[in-house]
C-alpha cells in the first residue's frame, strides 16, 4: 500500500510541474505575440 501511495504522490508532483510549465508557456506566448504585434503596427 505504501508503495501506491509514493507513487500516486510522485505522479502527482509531476503533473503539477508539468501544469505550471504549460501555464508559463502560454503566457509568454500571449507576451511574445502582443509584443510582436506592437512593433508591427
């Protein structure tokens, strides 16, 4: 059982590692294109 436990808990970890890296990809997506489209107007 233990060993269950460690492991949901270390998927776990990793998913929530893998969700922040997304957000912080798709706000410095919008930040990059903003950007890119101020200096094309």
């Amino acid at each position: 059982m233990a060993a269950i436990a460690t492991s949901l808990i270390g998927y776990t970890v990793k998913a929530v590692i893998f969700a922040a890296l997304a957000y912080a990809g798709i706000i410095c997506g919008k930040k990059f294109r903003d950007k890119k489209e101020a200096d094309r107007a």
